[in-house]
C-alpha cells in the first residue's frame, strides 16, 4: 500500500478456511510478533471471503492493490 513515509507498507489478504476460527487484525499482528522482523508485521490487514482470480486460476495482485487502496481510502503512490 502506498505510504508518504517509507514509500509502501504491507497490507496481508487473508481467506479463512471454511469452518476456521474468526480471526481480527490485532490477533494477526499478535501472531506474527515474535515469529517476524518489526517491519515485515503487515500494518493493514484484510479478511475477505474470496481473492480476485484469473480466468487461469491466479490471484490478481493488481485488482487486490486497487481494491484495498479504495478501500483504507489512500492515495496511489
């Protein structure tokens, strides 16, 4: 995601399996400290039920950046 400060920051997609745990951002975070450097700790985290996919079957890493960037309402760097 775009940042005025360090040029991008981490923003993690995650789909929960059918039947998981709910999960929130700060239990997210909480996991990965510790198990992580400070700076890989995704500073936006964003729960969906299913990623943009490809007529092959992959992920669209673009359409997930515009979407998230509509969505924390940021300015594209």
């Amino acid at each position: 995601m775009p940042d005025a400060k360090y040029g991008e920051e981490l923003c993690a997609w995650i789909q929960l399996r059918p039947g998981a745990e709910p999960l929130d951002a700060a239990a997210i975070r909480e996991f990965a400290t510790g198990k992580l450097a400070h700076y890989k700790i995704p500073r936006y985290v964003e729960l969906v039920n299913e990623f943009p996919m490809t007529i092959t079957g992959k992920i669209r890493k673009v359409e997930i950046r515009e979407q998230a960037i509509k969505h924390l309402g940021l300015q594209p760097s």
